[in-house]
C-alpha cells in the first residue's frame, strides 16, 4: 500500500492506533505476541513511521524521579550528592519524592509517569509486592536497598547482614560481651539484615543477645541509652544500626559520665561524614554512600537506553575503626 498510514496498520491488524504506537516504539507494556503481529502487518503494508512523529513520540524529560524514604540527614543528603553528580554529568535533572508509608506508595509512583525518564527508588521500609506493583511498567527503574530486588528491574544493595557481623566481631575481638544492638525498625529491610548480622556473631560466639527497636534518629538514640543503661547496668558495648543513633547515643552516654570506650564501645554503620568529624570519632562501617547514588544514575541511564541488564549489584560495606571501639581495659 502507497504512503501507508499508521491508521491503515490499526485497522489491518485490528487494535488501536495507541497499540500501534506503542508496539512500533518498544514500550515494555506490549506483549510479545501482539508486538510481532502488529510489525507483521506494518511490514506487508510497507509502513515506515514519520521520522518527526516518532521522535515527539519518544521525546525524553531529561530529568530522572529519585524517591527516598526521607529527605532528612546526612545519609540521604550524601546519597543525593552521589545521584546529582552523575545526573548533572549526563545533562539530567532531577525529580525528587520521599516515600513514607506503603498506602501511598502506588499513588505517588504514578505522578512521576510523563514527568520523567526513569525512577531511582530507595524504598526499605514499604513491602516489596506493593512497590513493585506500583512502578509503572513503562517507566524504566533501578531498586536501591528496597526490601526484596526486582526480578525485572537493575537493583542495588549492601551487605547489611555482612556488615553487622563483621562489626559485632569486632567488638567481640576486644573484649566486649555484653554488646546491645540499638536496632532500626523492625518493619525496616535493612534495619533487620543487621539484626540478622547481629544475631549470627552472637550465636557464634555464644553470647546473649540484646536488642533494643529505635528508629534510625538521633535522638532516639539519645533517649533510648539511658534505658540500654537501668535495663543492661552490664553493658560494655553499644552497636547502633546507623551512625546517627550511634551520635545520639554518644550525646546520652557523655551526660551520664559513662567513659567511651573505657567503660562502655560505641559502634555505628554507614559512616556519614559526621561519624569521624566528632570526639571520640566513631567506628562504623564504611557504606559508599555517594558511589551507590552515582551507579544508581549509571544502571538508570544504560536502562533509559534499553539495556536489558538486571542483575543485582551488591556492596560490601567496610569496617573503620576509630576511637570508640578501642580494646577493652583489661
């Protein structure tokens, strides 16, 4: 057929012109099926798409959705500078949202569909089934430390079961065996990967163990020592699930005389940049914080263009040891 339409491939292939459109463009939410039928049939009507169309068809935001649990502290303002630098280095803006609760979850997700080019999405605390039915099937996304990876989405984690072991290890290396884990929620993916990294060297090492929910903040940090110190009076160690409980506990434990570390170690996770700025610097374990926001952009960028790669990429965290965690006094 002469000068073919788009229309004209509607019709001979009986679906809508959207249905063209969309298997023709190479929209994921086409099933295979109807994607071979429909360019069977633009094939034999010798159908070639309007160069103009197509591309208003295709145009891109230029800008990526990055959602975040919280917008607040320094753990997410380094995640943030590593998502930035590599999008400003690729001309891309960005699009922010925090993700409280999993009831609008699915809502919120859908606002970002138009708006960009991809998702970066940290999600922990919201269940898996929920955040993976809410992406939108044709808006491209990479899952940062969410509860369960994405078997069709690129995904980016830490050993956070790992970490915690190592570190609680390394308390018990000097000394320490009265060591409570100041936990993260439990309703929190990460917050029990390192309860479970907490409980494997503890049994290994057949010591009881002592856990006590916060809720990542500083100042549940701070509230919550005093009780670790009336309900544990033979504590010898603190590990905090991050670096600002670990901070929250410090400023509980200096109000209470308690010696850090004479009497009682101190121990965190993700060193933030505050974790070796304050006195005694804080042992912690060393999570690339900004390096994850910057693959996050690269994994998202190579799917934006199409890449099929979804595998899942996995960071081990590192143990720095500084003052707080010095060997027990004999």
């Amino acid at each position: 057929m002469a000068h073919a339409t788009i229309r004209d491939v509607a019709r001979e292939a009986d679906v809508s012109v959207a249905s063209v459109s969309r298997a023709l463009n190479g929209h994921s939410n086409v099933r295979p099926e109807l994607r071979r039928h429909v360019e069977t049939v633009a094939a034999a009507l010798g159908y070639v798409p309007h160069a103009g169309a197509r591309n208003l068809s295709m145009a891109r935001a230029n800008a990526i959705g990055v959602v975040l649990p919280d917008l607040h502290g320094e753990f997410f303002s380094e995640t943030l500078r590593g998502i930035d630098r590599a999008a400003s280095e690729r001309g891309l803006h960005l699009l922010l949202s925090n993700l409280h609760d999993g009831d609008r979850a699915v809502g919120m997700l859908h606002t970002m569909r138009g708006r960009v080019d991809g998702l970066i999405i940290m999600a922990p605390h919201i269940d898996p089934a929920l955040l993976l039915a809410g992406i939108p099937p044709s808006i491209p996304a990479v899952l940062v430390n969410c509860a369960a990876p994405g078997k069709d989405r690129p995904t980016l984690q830490v050993d956070n079961v790992a970490g915690a072991r190592t570190m609680t290890e390394h308390l018990i290396a000097t000394g320490r065996r009265a060591i409570v884990h100041l936990s993260g929620p439990e309703s929190n993916a990460e917050a029990r990967e390192r309860i479970a990294g907490y409980r494997t060297a503890m049994d290994a090492a057949g010591l009881p163990q002592r856990i006590i929910e916060g809720d990542f903040m500083q100042e549940t940090g701070a509230a919550l020592t005093p009780q670790i110190l009336h309900d544990h009076p033979d504590a010898d160690a603190i590990f905090a699930a991050n670096d600002m409980m670990a901070i929250g506990a410090m400023i509980a434990l200096r109000a209470a005389g308690v010696d850090v570390p004479g009497r009682i170690a101190l121990a965190g996770f993700d060193d933030i940049p505050l974790s070796r700025l304050i006195s005694p610097s804080l042992t912690t374990m060393h999570v690339d914080i900004a390096g994850i926001g910057e693959r996050a952009v690269a994994r998202l960028t190579e799917a934006i263009a199409g890449s099929k790669d979804h595998q899942l990429e996995m960071s081990l965290p590192e143990l720095m040891l500084r003052e707080t965690t010095q060997k027990k006094p004999a």
